[in-house]
C-alpha cells in the first residue's frame, strides 16, 4: 500500500506541473486526496466502496462545477487511474452508480476528458 500511495504522489505531481495556472479551481491534490479513500475498492472491486469513498465522490462532484474544472478533474483521475497498473476498471467505473452519485466522467484510464 506504500508503495501505491508513493505512486498517486509521483502522479499528481507531475500533473500538476503540466496544468496552466488559472485554467481550473480543482487541483490534481484535491482529487486525489477526495479519490483515495476508494482506492482499496477500485484495486480490487470485492464487497462495497466505503463511506468516505462515496462522500469524496460527493464532494469531488460538488468542487468541480465549470468545464474547465471537470475537465481538469477527470483528467486528474485518469492519470491516478493510469498509476495504478492493477486497476479494476469495472470497479472504478461503478463508483458513482454505486454511490449514487452522478459525476460527468468515469473513473478511467481510457475516457477522453476534452470531449
């Protein structure tokens, strides 16, 4: 677990350096860090996502309200999804239905945050 929570780290913050200042308000750290408490969920899809999980979903789709925002949080997802090689995909892309939670882009490593 150390070992992936050194891998998010090294992710966010080599994304953060690719982001232009004021194009967004959500940073890849508050993604991240509202992202986390589901990461034993996404890695392994077994039983259900826990409360924090679905209550940083919640407060990720309340922070990300513009386009650009969205955008910038669905990109920031994508690259922690991208870090972790064993990701169950299926998992992360039931999150929001599982916690009834309607955010405008999947948990993926493979969604294209521009469209």
């Amino acid at each position: 677990m150390k070992g992936v929570v050194i891998s998010v780290l090294v992710v966010v913050a080599m994304v953060q350096l690719m982001v232009r200042p004021g194009e967004a308000t959500i940073s890849c750290e508050e993604v991240v860090n509202l992202v986390r408490p589901c990461a034993s969920y996404i890695m392994t899809g077994i039983g259900s996502p826990t409360v924090a999980c679905c209550n940083g979903l919640d407060q990720l789709r309340k922070s990300a309200t513009t386009t650009a925002d969205k955008q910038q949080a669905c990109q920031c997802a994508k690259d922690a999804a991208a870090g972790f090689p064993m990701i169950n995909e299926q998992a992360a892309a039931s999150l929001p239905t599982i916690c009834k939670i309607h955010i405008d882009f999947p948990i993926s490593k493979n969604i294209n945050c521009q469209e």
